[in-house]
C-alpha cells in the first residue's frame, strides 16, 4: 500500500508543469499579444471614428434639411451647382443656359439657419485657437500639404492649394468662425461662403486632429435640380494613413 501511494505521487509529480515551462508559457503569450494588441488597438479606434462620422454626417445632413424646411422646403442659395449641368435646353436640343457653379446668395441666412438646427454651445466669430474652440494640435491645409509634398517648396505646395487659401492655418486659428456642438464636434467654416463649404472635427479636440482621421472638409452640392446634398469638399487634404470622404461615406 505504501509503495502504491509512493507510486501515485510521484505520477502527480510528473503530471505538473514546471515553474520554467508556466514562464515560457507565459513568455509566448506574451509575445503574441505584444504582436497582436496594436492591431486591435487600431481597429478599435478606426470603427469607433466611423461610427462618429456617421454620427455627425447624419446631424449635419438634419440640420440642414430642417433649415430648409423653415425656408419653405426650398433650399438656400448656399451651395455649389451641377457640374456640367443644364439649366435650360434650346428647342433643338442644346444647352441654352447651363447650371451656375457657385451659388452664393442666401450664404448668411443659410450660415444662421444651419446654426439654429444644430445644438451649438460656443461660438468662436474668430480666434478659434485663442478663444478654446479648437485643439492646439489642429493644422491648417496648407502645413500638411506641405508634409504630403517635401519635394516642393513650402511656396509651391502653399501655390498647388491656393484656391483653398480659407482652411490655410492662419484662416482656420485666427479667422474663420467656428462652432463647438453639445456632443464635442467641431465645425469651421471657410470665410465669404459660410455655409457652403465647411471642415468638420468628428470627435472634438481628442487626438489624433489629423486630417482624413478625424478631420474632415465638406460642401453642399446640387446633385439634381432642387436637391442638394452634402458631399467631400474640394478643400480637402489627406495626411498619410487616413481616408477621403467619398472613402468614409462609402464605408458607411
């Protein structure tokens, strides 16, 4: 009997593992997470802004129809027209008069009317730096162009973007109005035509403030007669890893 138990302890004995064998196990397990957790990490984070931006996408695509609603159901003369399109055809067929590109007319009232619609809790007139309503660590498009452009000139990358001269960094920190809502978004406007064109900080001043991260540019445009959408803004850069808004929009 004693050597029967002697027999089965010794059994337990070579049953269990090591200290050395539970380190190594715990050494590989910890190697592979190290491998794997930044790669959730990221994936976490880059669902998480999607479902922000569609988030405030479909705020802004509200707001906007409820302004137009408060104008009669018609919609402000705040945006940019057709490409291409045809107003009015000739009786043979031609175009008589086609689509004008930038409608400007109602911008103002279109600016207050959108401001209304939106939950809006600060409001910056300018110095949106100075007065708190964006993060210290957001840049203007002319810097980062010049980040995505290092062959150039900081001269020709600025010239390759003139056109977009309002969401330069200067503009965007110390003149165009920008607007804090309830829920953190941040929206800047570009100067002349409030309204029509606009960039959008999805989730306020949390990192990353990157450009096609958590920044992004939009513009109303009229896809058919009488209705207008929101869609990417030509004023839009993309710092390296992120994504176009036409990229978002289809992702969601």
């Amino acid at each position: 009997m004693v050597k029967l138990k002697s027999m089965s302890f010794q059994n337990k004995q070579e049953q269990a593992f090591t200290l050395a064998e539970v380190l190594i196990t715990l050494g590989i397990i910890g190697v592979v997470a190290a491998l794997t957790m930044p790669s959730l990490i990221n994936k976490y984070q880059e669902m998480a802004l999607k479902q922000q931006f569609k988030k405030v996408y479909n705020t802004i695509s509200n707001a906007q129809l409820k302004a137009y609603s408060e104008n009669d159901n018609n919609p402000y003369s705040c945006y940019y027209g057709i490409p291409g399109g045809c107003a009015e055809y000739a009786e043979d067929g031609s175009c008589a008069r086609s689509y004008e590109f930038s409608i400007n007319g109602e911008c103002p009232q279109f600016y207050y009317a959108l401001k209304s619609s939106l939950n809006v809790v600060k409001v910056c007139d300018d110095n949106a730096l100075a007065n708190g309503c964006i993060s210290k660590y957001m840049k203007g498009i002319n810097l980062v162009n010049r980040e995505n452009n290092p062959d150039l000139s900081d001269e020709d990358a600025d010239m390759s973007i003139s056109g977009c001269a309002g969401f330069f960094d200067n503009y965007i920190k110390n003149v165009n109005p920008t607007w804090v809502l309830a829920d953190g978004t941040i929206i800047g406007f570009y100067p002349v035509v409030l309204g029509k064109i606009f960039w959008v900080d999805i989730n306020g001043q949390k990192k990353p403030n990157k450009w096609g991260y958590d920044i992004f540019a939009f513009q109303f445009r009229e896809v058919r007669k009488g209705i207008v959408k929101i869609e990417g803004g030509g004023c839009m850069v993309v710092e390296k890893g992120g994504k176009s808004v036409s990229k978002m929009i289809n992702d969601i």
